[in-house]
C-alpha cells in the first residue's frame, strides 16, 4: 500500500517516438508496470488531436472528456495511452444503477478476531483519489443527477474531497488524474440514439478543462485495424472484402447524418462482422446477423441498398426484389 501511495513517474519519454506524432512534446511515464495498467495493443490506432488532448491530461493534471459516437474508442483510447506511459488506470462505468454510495463508500459489516464489526469501506472515489491512477468515468452523460453532484467535487484541479461520514477530507494525490466518456456533451438524446443519457449541468460540464471529439477513422487506418483484429483476412481476397465493408459502414454514417438511418455502423460492428464472416463463410449472411437486424424493420431497404452499392449483390430486404415480386408473373 506506502509503495503504491509514493510511486511516481520516474522518466519522460518522447510523444514522438511513443505515439508517432510530430511534437517535441515529452510526457511523463512510470518505469514499472502494475496490475492496473492496461495491456498494450499494438493494432490500436491513435487520434493525433485527441492524443495530445489526453497526454495534457496526463501531463498537466487537466480534466479530460472524449466525446464521441459510439464504437470510436473513446475510452479505450484512454487506456491506451496509460498502457504506453505505464499509467494505473481503473474505468467506472456510470450506468443507473451506480448510486452515490458505490462511489464514497458506505458502513459494512466485517468479521474481526471472530466478532462481527461495523466499517466504513471506501468507495471508488476517495480509493482512486489517494492513488497514482487514472480513474475513468465511462458513460458519463448516463450519469444519475445525486452521483454526478459527488463527482463535480473532485472536478477542481486540486479539489479536496469530504467524506463526511468519517469527517475526513482527502487531498489529491499528485498523480492522480480524471477522464470522462461520453456520446454526448451534457445535451441528452437529441438524435434519439443514446436512450439513457442526461442532461447534464452546466456548470459541471463547464469544469472539464478539455473536451475532445473522437471521430471514426479514415478508411485505409479502419481497415488497417479490422485486418489487425481479424489476421485471416489479411489476403488480397479478403482485403477486398474488408475494403468493401468499411466503404458500407460509411454510407451509413452518412445516411445517418442525412436523416436517412436512425442507426449506423461503428468500427466495432465492422469488426464482429468480420469475425462472423470467418463463422458463416458468407458476407450477407454474416451482415445480415451482424448488423441488419439491429436496424428499424423500415430501414433496412436502405441498408440493402448501400450492401448492393458496396458487394453488387441484392439483399432480401432490397426494394429491388420487393418490387420485382409485385411485378406480373413475379418480375
């Protein structure tokens, strides 16, 4: 535990030669890896902007948001990051059920020398706090209004945090750094695609020092990394084919920006689509199960007809069949 609690970075490394971005720009990083930091994986990609963002987090103590749609990789790009600075790094997710006690910590009943006793155990908060890690709020704008209110406490750069319950005030500790996730800027679902998501105050969005957008990859880095996930494609056969799919997943996106879809394909649905491609041994198949019947019943003549766009093949949900079928003598 004092070991944890005096750890620090011990040497700065190069943002160049670690993330493969043109600044002189030198980061901090631990020497030693721990059971908290993330694993390295090295078909990740980084988002230079969003990347630089981070490292200010890291490097500065400034507190982060990633915005983005879902699949970009928001948090995992987080992760990734720590992993390369050998940076603890301990993700929460806020969903509806983590309620203010979860996160300070509550009286619970434990056995000492055979006798039951009550002890207050930290939550998430306070333990992250007096620690060298990265503490991540996942889902940030699913937030419930009393659990956001606890976190606007720590959100000042060298907020001390109250337990009252104990009458106890924790200081940061000096390395301790705070991320946030979220699809959303605090506006609530106004495409309709992130059901569960808050309105958040103001002035709790106003203490994020910094707010940055992930966007999806361009094509050739979002083949690069499905070819990555999925090695036995990697032929030219099936980099056709993963070309191809990443073209489709696009048109959603821009279907969806258009108005036209109400769902739309992230990099990680491109992913298990391929991965059951390599299951099925059949695109349409592997994407009709994959992704197709994720989407409005309404809908999906559209999708069929960027599949026929992309594989010059026609679905079974393509107005094109439909309308053949109505024809007289079914033509």
């Amino acid at each position: 535990m004092t070991e944890i609690l005096l750890s620090k970075p011990e040497r700065m490394v190069s943002v160049r030669e670690l993330f493969g971005i043109d600044t002189e720009l030198k980061v901090p990083a631990f020497s030693e890896r721990n059971d908290h930091v993330p694993e390295i994986d090295e078909a990740y990609r980084f988002n230079p902007d969003v990347t630089l963002a981070i490292l200010a987090g890291f490097t500065r103590d400034r507190r982060v948001m990633v915005q983005g749609l879902h699949g970009t990789g928001k948090s995992t790009h987080i992760e990734q990051v720590a992993a390369r600075l050998n940076w603890p790094c301990v993700r929460v997710n806020l969903d509806g059920h983590i309620s203010r006690l979860d996160l300070v910590g509550k009286d619970t009943i434990v056995v000492r020398d055979g006798l039951q006793v009550t002890e207050f155990q930290e939550g998430i908060v306070p333990w992250a706090l007096q620690r060298p890690v990265a503490l991540i709020f996942d889902e940030y704008d699913a937030g419930r209004p009393d659990v956001m209110f606890v976190i606007q406490r720590i959100l000042e750069r060298d907020g001390k945090f109250t337990l009252l319950d104990q009458n106890r005030v924790i200081r940061p500790h000096p390395y301790f750094r705070l991320f946030a996730t979220s699809n959303t800027v605090g506006l609530g679902n106004l495409s309709g695609m992130y059901h569960g998501t808050q309105v958040l105050n103001h002035a709790q969005i106003d203490r994020w020092n910094i707010v940055a957008t992930l966007n999806y990859l361009p094509r050739d880095e979002e083949v690069a990394i499905v070819l990555a996930r999925v090695p036995e494609k990697n032929t030219e056969k099936g980099r056709r084919l993963i070309e191809s799919m990443v073209a489709l997943a696009e048109l959603t996106r821009k279907g969806f920006a258009a108005g036209d879809l109400s769902t739309l394909m992230s990099p990680r649905t491109v992913i298990t689509w391929a991965e059951n491609c390599e299951i099925f041994r059949d695109p349409a198949l592997a994407f009709r199960l994959s992704f197709l019947n994720k989407c409005d019943e309404v809908e999906r003549p559209i999708v069929a007809e960027y599949y026929q766009r992309c594989f010059a093949q026609e679905l079974e949900e393509s107005w094109m069949r439909e309308s053949a079928a109505a024809a007289p003598g079914g033509r």
